[in-house]
C-alpha cells in the first residue's frame, strides 16, 4: 500500500471488522480497493445479480432489503454489506439502495476470501454477523414464498358447496352445473348436525358414472371417493400442495375441527403459483402414453432448478420431487392397467427408499415392489403383475428413474408377492436378523403404498412398528449397518481428509453425508416404534420419546438440512450450467461459509454415528 | 459544452497525432503514439487518470513540482491499487510556505530523483488515457515547463478538469456587490469545498494521490449528477 492511503486505510481501521485486522493484511485490503460513487436513489446490489464485492460504505447511506422489496436494514458510514451472497453463490441476496449520495469502497471476493480464512476474527465477524441474520433471512425469505407462509383459508373463494349424502347422481350433477363447482361435499346428515361423509369431482362423474354409464337414479355414496382427504384451517398452502401430491387428489375440503370451511382445488394453487410442482403433477395426469410421459419428464430438472432458486427448504423440494416421481409411477400404473385390464386381484404398489421417504432429488433410481391380495395364485395371476410391473418399470426408465441396480424392482418375483409373504419377509428381518440378509433390507423400512391397495403398506408399516422396537438384536444390527458409511474426518480447499489419512479430491454428498443420517435416524425411529417415514418426520417422534437429547435431535435437523441444501444447490449449478447433477463435490466448489458449516455437520454425524454404536451395539452384547 | 472554457474545440486523437510527428524525446513520441478515444466516445467507456502535482507555488515560470500522485480509473471504479506516487526534486528553491502545505520536508526532497528519472513511468501510466485535473492551470502548464526546462520541448495532453465543471455549474458563483449586501455568499470551487456538495467525504492528509483519488471521485459524481455515463468526452475534455 502506499503511504499517501493512510487516510483511507485510517478510516477502515476504525471500523469492525477491519478494526481487528492485523496491519500488513488491512494494506493488503487498502491496495485492493475499487472506489464507486453512487446517487441517492441508485441500485448498488440488485436481485440475484452476481456479485463479486465486499461494500464498504465510507460515505453516505444505503438500505437493504429482502428480496420481497420489504425493508431489510438501513446501514451507513463505516459498515459492510454484501458479504452474505459472497458467503453463499457470489449472488445477490438482499439487493441494496443508495438513499444519499454514496462513497463505497468495493474490496474484491478474492480478498474477501483471503481474509475469511486467514483471520479469525474477521471470518467470526462476518459469520456470526451473518448467522444471526442468516436466520432472521432464512424465517422472512421464507415469508416472501406465500406457499409456505399462507394458509389454505387464502385460497377458499366462496362458502362449501354441499348436498346429503343420500343424493343421487343426476341430482349431483345438476347441483354442480348450477353452483358452478368442480367438487361437492356430501354430509351426513343423520346426527345431531351434518358431518362430512366424502366428496365427488366433475373427475369422479366423469370416469366412474359416465363411463361405467350408470343409471342416473344411483346414489352418489356409490361413487364417492373413499377415504376422504381433507386439510386444516390452519395447514399453509405448501402442505396443502404436498397432500394433494402424495394422495393424488385434486381438492382438498378444508376443515376447522368438524366444520368445513370450504374446498380447494389443484388449480386454486397452480392460479396462486403457477410454476409449483403441482402444475407439472396435473400435467402428468393429462398424458396417455409413455412418450408423451418422457416429454414431460424433461420438465423436472427444471421444476427442480426453479424450486432452489426459489429458496425452497430440502424438505419441501424433497417432497415435491418425490410427489412428481409418485405421480409419473401412478400414471403409469393407470395406463398399464388400461391396457392390460383390471387386476385380477387386488395390489398395493409399494414405493422404497427415498421415494417413501420423501426425499427424492433429481438423481435417483427406482426403488419399488407389489404387495399382492392373499388371495393371489401364481400360476394364475403373476403373468399379469410382470407384465404390469414391467410395463411401469420401463416406463419409469424412460422418464428417467432409472433401473435399480440391486433389483429392487417389481418386476422381481421376490418382491411381487402376497401380503402373507410381505409379513414373514419383515418378521425374518426382525426376529431371525442377520447382517447381511439387513443390508440388503434396508431400503424396505423405508416404505409407502402409492397405489392400490395403500391398506396393504399400512399393514406392513404396524408390523415393523410393533415388532422393532422390541427386537434388540435386529436394531444392534441396523445400527452396525448404518455406522458403515462414515462422514469425511474433514476437508481443506483441495481435498477431503479420509480417516486412514488418505487425501481425496472429491467426497460424496449422498453416501458420505445424507444416507449415513437417514441410517442412523431411521434406527432411532424404528426403536421408538414410530410410523413415520421421512427424516425429518422421524426426527420429530424421535424428540417426542426422548430418545436422545433435545439439543441432538436439533442438530441432526440442521445437520440434514444443511447437508441436503448443500447437495440440492450442488446439482442444482450443475443442471444450469448444462452438466448431469451428481452428489460428487470437490471441496474447492464449495464457499467457505460452505466449507466450514459442513464440517460442522459431518462432526455432527460423526457424533451420532458414536451413539449409535454405543446405545444399540452395546446392549447387543450384553442382550445376546 | 464550449462554455467549459476554451471555445475552440480540440480534436484530440487528430492533435496527439500531430504532436506525436513533432516530438523529438522517445517517451514523449511513445506517450503521444498511445493517443486516446474517439470524442463521441461516451464518458462510462472512456479511460481516464486522476493526476495531481504538489507544487512550490502558483507560477511555473518561479516554482516547480515536488510530488505527482495519479490513479487510472473509469466512471465505474477507482483502483486504488494502481495509484502511484513520486515526491521529485524541484529545480527552483522549496518555499517555506508550501512545506507546511505539504508535508515534504527537505529530507525528502534532497534524496528525490529528478522529475525526468521519473518520467517515463509517469508517461507510461497515462498513456491513452485521459488525464482528469482539478484546476488545469497547475498541472497543463507546470507539466509543459518542466519538460521545456528538461527536454527543450513541451507536453500537451487532453484532460478533463472537474474545477472548470464546477466554475460552469455556478456561473454566478461571485456574489455582486448588491448580493453580498443581502448576504449572498460566493460558492467555492475548490476540491475540498466541490466534494462537499456531493456528499464526498472530507480527507484530512493532503497529498499529490490523495488528491488525485479525491479528483476522480469528484468527477464520478459531478457525471453522475449532471452529464450521465453516455455523455460524450468531447463535452468534457479540454
């Protein structure tokens, strides 16, 4: 630096968290400096435009604001902004107004960079600075996507439209054509006040009274949808939007305890947010074959991109990939059947793995099975569920869910079989474990009935509920499986630290991050004899028993979460930059801000993987 | 904008030509070869140099530069870390005045190299660019002394000077005798009092690149303000 700077390098000095700098580095900043005037009025930093400066205002004043235009922060002489999006992708996340004349230092990412990993305190600064308002970022970012922080009453436009469930069809119909509506609720209307009994669709007097041509005379409860799926008053539209996805309806009643407040429908949410997944779900519904299937599938990545732009949580782009996957499998289901008949026997079709959990990304392979009636004869039936089985499973390779590797597909006999067999498979896996016979079992305690017979799945879900919790053995063995995979010991810029001291250059989000925590959650859930089946879910039933400690339930949710978003962003760049996403990460790809909260979280797998052993393994000896 | 001072309009990348033919010194004809933008070239577009001579008094004939601080820069950024700074020896007797002012004591002075030691990395770092002065009269003409005294030739260069911007902008800046009577005070169009009217902050060391990072700030504020970035640098050059 020159000499004749003192007064700007002066200034920097007095100002946090320059004021801590040792001196050669604050020359270093002083020399690299790009100074920029800016009028009153003027947009320094604007939305998700790439940003590759740290600003230091050394005169003048500037607002921040959230990305929903609502004023953020209001910063002036001596203080710092910009530093978040160089933290996370170099973009702009709170855009930034000059409101007077503007004197702004701009100190490049590479100095930026420099300082975040040479001093402590500076990085500590703009961290901590950053997690308080990470935090405050994250709950109001989310605010700004209405799906997560509306409630479905938003969307309810006029009072419920309803008829007794006695009605017959032609009375329906007419009732529907009168009020305009695409759903009318059917009550029951014996008791003390009317209750919700079902709901019929335009859907349902389309594909079961027209075309089955039923008399007109016939009572509606005949075509009522059974099971009813409602949502609360209090649910927001995003789970509103997940309901619809996992149970493939297209409206929701929504109810206030026992009273129906109104009803919703798929395009009430697609009106609201036109680019939700939910748009590309009811396009899937509208195909009749596979290629126009493949067609649509090419919208996915894109559905996947937009949702991680949009700042969407793991959970919620987990969910709604898993919902477009379920979608594509039941549509393929429905046209196999098309063109193969009805079944011959009722089926359940099973989804496994990440799918039943919930958390399926864009890189993934099919992972499903049959749950046949009891009443299934081989040698008269099979043709049909093969035949069935490959029809889908061809058809989800081609929308590109590819074959699974460990043929854990339907179209494997093994895995197409009745009930009864489905029960004594996960009693065998339960009562009589063995290391092995689990590790290829694994993927089967994560599982979901997405078509057919659901009732069938539920069956299995009570059965590994019941009985797991009980079986010390079977859950010492699980856990030995889930402490196979470890987390990196830790990484530096260029390379990853392995446990033996070996270097690596890259290291596996998937199997060295997410999978290994969705082991060790799923042990904890099973021994708390939860049902659930998705991580985060799981988690919470975890807290519930007290399984382990509060604080450590907390920080596997970040842990995961964090790992996920990481992984999620990481194919996400990839899709956009034209490349095939996968969950290889060189550690230089990563911020810093990346770098050091993700040896944070795999610490805290690390730790959990040393309870695991120590809580399930332990008792193993002393029980067996 | 022929009221910035001289009515006749230069045309500068016709006249660095010429002056390059003329030129007898290597560095001077090297320097005039670089020439500069089209005038129609809009300022945001155009490079630009801040420069500053600290001098021993006002008259080029009497006094001579002690130190010359300049920064390249364009409307959108000033690299600080391209700023230089020379503190050369005067050929004429350092006033006592002017130390004060400053900061250069003798010391300083007597271990200096001669301004033509200097020459050519000055000359280099303005080369192409144009040079942008507060008041041109210090550095257009103790400039074209120095290198009559050194090279038995002089120097000429386009530049912008933001002083003669603000005297344009405030063409009523001396208050008549009537309006001094009702209190009207004169507008000053020094560095310091100029910046001031844009919000520019106040530096207390005054040095040659310290000036010369304060001039280019000014200039980014007054286009900014009054011209816009597509203004073309012929309405600004001189």
């Amino acid at each position: 630096m020159q000499a004749e700077l003192i007064d700007i390098r002066n200034h920097l000095a007095q100002h946090a968290p320059f004021d801590e700098l040792p001196e050669e580095m604050l020359d270093r900043v002083v020399a690299s400096i790009e100074i920029a005037y800016y009028r009153a009025g003027s947009d320094i930093l604007e939305f998700g435009q790439r940003n590759n400066w740290l600003l230091y205002i050394r005169s003048g004043a500037v607002e921040i604001y959230r990305r929903s235009g609502e004023l953020y922060n209001r910063i002036t002489e001596g203080e710092i902004f910009g530093q978040f999006g160089l933290l996370m992708n170099k973009t702009v996340r709170f855009p930034a107004r000059a409101i007077e004349d503007c004197l702004v230092y701009r100190i490049p990412d590479q100095v930026f960079q420099y300082l975040w990993e040479r001093d402590e305190t500076f990085a500590d600064f703009v961290e901590v600075e950053d997690r308080s308002r990470l935090r405050s970022a994250l709950s109001r970012r989310e605010k700004s996507n209405e799906l997560m922080t509306s409630r479905v009453t938003r969307l309810i436009s006029r009072a419920p439209v309803s008829a007794p469930c006695t009605v017959r069809l032609q009375e329906a119909a007419r009732i529907m054509t009168e009020q305009g509506v695409s759903a009318l609720l059917l009550m029951d209307e014996e008791g003390e006040r009317p209750r919700l009994k079902g709901i019929i669709t335009d859907r349902d007097l389309r594909t079961r009274a027209v075309t089955e041509a039923l008399p007109s005379e016939t009572p509606v409860s005949e075509i009522m949808s059974a099971g009813l799926i409602v949502t609360k008053a209090q649910s927001f539209i995003f789970e509103a939007m997940l309901t619809m996805l996992h149970n493939n309806v297209h409206h929701l009643p929504v109810m206030d305890n026992d009273e129906v407040r109104g009803v919703i429908a798929l395009a009430d949410i697609v009106k609201y947010e036109s680019q939700s997944s939910l748009y590309l779900v009811g396009n899937i519904y509208h195909q009749n074959d596979i290629k126009g299937l493949k067609k649509i599938s090419l919208d996915v990545r894109d559905s996947f991109v937009r949702m991680v732009n949009e700042d969407a949580n793991s959970h919620m782009i987990g969910s709604a990939m898993a919902g477009i996957g379920r979608s594509f499998t039941q549509r393929l289901l429905a046209l196999g059947e098309e063109k193969l008949g009805p079944p011959p026997v009722p089926y359940c079709f099973m989804a496994l793995g990440s799918m039943a959990r919930d958390e399926q990304l864009v890189v993934t392979d099919q992972d499903n099975a049959m749950i046949l009636d009891d009443s299934f004869v081989p040698e008269e039936h099979d043709a049909y569920f093969l035949a069935l089985a490959k029809f889908v499973s061809d058809g989800l390779d081609a929308c590109g869910y590819t074959y699974c590797t460990g043929d854990i597909m339907a179209t494997n006999q093994k895995w197409r079989q009745p009930l009864k067999v489905w029960k004594t498979y996960f009693t065998n896996w339960i009562q009589e474990p063995s290391g092995e016979a689990l590790l290829n079992s694994n993927i089967f305690f994560d599982l979901d009935g997405i078509y057919g017979e659901n009732d069938f799945a539920e069956q299995l879900k009570t059965l590994v509920a019941e009985q797991a919790q009980g079986s010390q053995r079977f859950l010492a063995l699980l856990a030995r499986n889930a402490l196979n995979r470890t987390p990196p010991l830790g990484f530096f810029r260029t390379f990853v630290m392995e446990e033996d001291g070996k270097h690596n250059k890259t290291f596996n989000l998937k199997r060295r991050g997410t999978a290994p925590l969705s082991d060790l959650i799923r042990v904890h859930a099973l021994a708390c004899g939860s049902r659930a089946q998705n991580s985060f879910e799981r988690l919470k039933a975890i807290a519930e028993t007290r399984l382990i400690p509060e604080d450590g339930v907390g920080n596997l949710r970040d842990a995961l979460e964090f790992i996920s978003i990481v992984r999620i962003r990481h194919q996400a760049l990839a899709i956009e930059a034209g490349r095939e996403p996968d969950n290889n990460v060189r550690p230089e790809d990563l911020s810093p801000f990346e770098r050091s909260h993700l040896k944070d979280a795999f610490q805290v797998v690390s730790n959990a993987q040393k309870f695991l052993k120590f809580r399930y393994t332990a008792q193993v000896s002393r029980h067996v | 904008m022929s009221e910035l001072g001289d009515t006749r309009k230069t045309h500068w990348p016709d006249e660095l030509a010429q002056l390059e033919e003329q030129a007898r010194d290597g560095r001077l004809q090297t320097f005039y070869q670089a020439g500069c933008v089209a005038p129609e070239t809009a300022i945001a577009e155009a490079p630009l140099v801040a420069l500053d001579f600290e001098t021993t008094g006002l008259d080029p004939d009497k006094h001579s530069i002690v130190s010359i601080g300049l920064v390249p820069f364009t409307l959108a950024g000033i690299q600080l870390g391209m700023g230089r700074h020379w503190v050369v020896r005067p050929q004429l007797p350092l006033h006592q005045t002017s130390i004060t002012i400053h900061g250069i004591t003798h010391t300083d002075i007597d271990q200096a190299p001669d301004l033509n030691d200097v020459l050519n990395e000055v000359l280099e770092a303005m080369a192409g660019r144009i040079a942008v002065v507060h008041y041109r009269s210090i550095e257009r003409k103790f400039f074209n002394v120095a290198m009559q005294w050194r090279l038995g030739e002089g120097i000429h260069f386009p530049l912008i000077d933001t002083m003669a911007i603000e005297a344009h902008l405030h063409p009523d800046r001396i208050p008549t005798r009537w309006q001094k009577l009702t209190g009207k005070k004169p507008v000053s169009i020094r560095l310091a009092d100029s910046r001031q009217r844009y919000g520019l902050p106040h530096y207390a060391a005054h040095n040659a690149l310290i000036d010369a990072i304060a001039t280019a700030e000014l200039l980014q504020a007054q286009v900014l303000h009054h011209f816009g970035p597509q203004t073309p640098v012929s309405d600004l050059w001189l």
